[in-house]
C-alpha cells in the first residue's frame, strides 16, 4: 500500500526509485538486444539460405523465438513488481467479494431459480415458513403477497412479503401451482377415536363429489394436457377421502379434492359446512350413572 509519510523520507524514496529505474534501464537493453539480434540473424537467413520455403520458416521460427525470449525477460525484470501488483488485485477482488456477498448469491439465486424454472408470476410458493402468491420478481428479490395464517389456510393477510433471492440458492421452493389453473387440494379433519368418523367420512366423501361434479371432466382434459406436456402419468383427480391414525386416540380423515387454483380455499370451506351443517359426528356422551358405575371411564 502506498504510504504518503514512507515516500515522503529521503531513504525511502531513494531505493523505490532506484529499483524502478534499474528495471526501466533493463528493460529498454533488453528490447534495444532483442531487435538488434533480430535484424542480425535475419540478414544472416537472408544470405545463407536459398530455398524460400526454408528462409521464410527460419525468420518465423526466429521471430518467434526471439520474441518469446523478451517476454522471459520482462518477467525476469519486472517479477516483483507484478508479484506486488498481483497480491495487491487479489486483495481487492477478496474485499469487493466479501463486501458484496449478499448481492452476489441474491444473483446466484435469481439465476437458479430462472434456469430451473422453480414457479412464475401468480404461482403459490412456499419458503421456510414464507408463504403466497408470487407478484414480482427481479434480479434481487422475489415479492409475494402472503397467504395465511399458517399453512393450512387460503386467505390474503394483505401483508406483502420481499424475499431475498438469496434464500433460493440454499432453501427448497414449494410450489402448490405446479399444474396452473387446476390443482389437487388437500385438506385435513381430526377426530377422535370415539366419534362418529366412519359417517363423517361418507359425508365428507359425498360433499367432495357434489362440489366438484360441475368441473370434474374440464380438470380431467387439464391433467390429461399437463401430463401429456411433463410426461408423467396422468394423476386420479376423483375427489377421495382416506384415513390416517396419528395417535392411538385419533383418526385423520384426508381430504384430497380437485379445484381451481384460486378457489381451494372456497371448495374447500363449502365442502365442510355441508358435511357440518347438521351434525358434528362427536360422541355421544355418557350419563354420570353409567361413568360412575364403570371403573374404565374413571
């Protein structure tokens, strides 16, 4: 680094100089040797050899040689000068890397996600706990308007949410539009295992197909399109009800529907106040005789 007070002491200046002008000195000795020998040689080829082809191969090999032997030269002259040069960019492009480290993977993961074509304006994403619909990209950030509370709602919370490209080169991307206008919607309802779940699930079953009936064969001919375009198998879009038992005292009936993108949330909401709007399948209760006269329940 160039020090202003160290330049500005006699014995300092003085061997900085020195050193300079000794290799300047080097240099034009070597170039005024280089051109001289060149010349000399050249007559020499010109004078003893005959053959054309041979001369002309001679002062291209000489040329070439010759040249070759100045730049050797150079770097011999000018070695710990470049040696200073060199450590002094590698100090520059370290501190310019790590000064600009977040805006270096925020371009890493806009190109990322560009090349893998992880979603597109208007797809529904989820990141880490980051979830919406997305309605702006750019080489920087990601801006989504966010969906929620939680993952398991549908709903706008008016919040809009700018997420660093960054987070794309290190975190996975959940897409829940992969297949565009309609899409296979999911949804969970808990019961105990003393409830009525086994109508529950009928009624479930039956509120599914009477939603979805109306659409059934245009998001058949979509999945079929999609399918046909991915080349997958074309998935079951029938609307199904199956059960999970997460605990020893409880079952999860899984609801999978076909829906509209942007209507999950409503299909999803009209099916559960059908199957809900007379009954809450819940068990019924025991008098207090009967739980007092059997030592199970107690």
């Amino acid at each position: 680094m160039f020090d202003p007070a160290a330049t500005s002491d006699p014995t300092t200046v003085q061997p900085f100089m020195s050193d300079w002008l000794e290799a300047l000195v080097s240099t034009a000795l070597l170039v005024l040797v280089v051109v001289i020998a060149r010349a000399a040689v050249g007559r020499a080829i010109k004078r003893g050899v005959a053959s054309h082809d041979l001369r002309r191969r001679w002062l291209v090999q000489t040329r070439n040689g010759l040249l070759l032997l100045l730049l050797l030269g150079l770097v011999i002259i000018w070695g710990s000068e470049l040696r200073t040069l060199a450590l002094s960019v590698v100090a520059i492009a370290v501190a310019f890397v790590v000064a600009t480290k977040e805006l270096i993977l925020c371009v890493s993961g806009s190109v990322l996600k560009t090349g893998a074509r992880s979603f597109t304006i208007g797809d529904r994403i989820q990141i880490k706990d980051i979830r919406g619909d997305v309605i702006d990209q750019n080489l920087l950030a990601t801006t989504i308007m966010e969906i929620g509370p939680g993952k398991l709602t549908h709903q706008r919370t008016g919040r809009v949410v700018v997420i660093p490209n960054a987070l794309f080169v290190s975190e996975p991307v959940i897409n829940e539009s992969y297949t565009h206008d309609f899409v296979l919607h999911v949804f969970t309802v808990p019961f105990k295992r003393e409830d009525d779940w086994r109508t529950a699930q009928r009624a479930l079953l039956a509120a599914a197909k009477h939603q979805c009936d109306p659409y059934l064969p245009e998001v058949r001919r979509h999945m079929k399109r999609i399918s046909e375009q991915q080349g997958l198998d074309t998935p079951s879009v029938e609307p199904r009800v199956t059960m999970q038992i997460p605990s020893a005292g409880e079952v999860h009936l899984i609801i999978r529907v076909p829906a509209q993108a942007p209507r999950r949330g409503y299909v999803e909401q009209a099916i559960l106040a059908e199957c809900f709007e007379h009954t809450d399948y819940a068990a019924p209760k025991q008098p207090e005789s009967a739980a007092a006269d059997n030592p199970d329940t107690i």
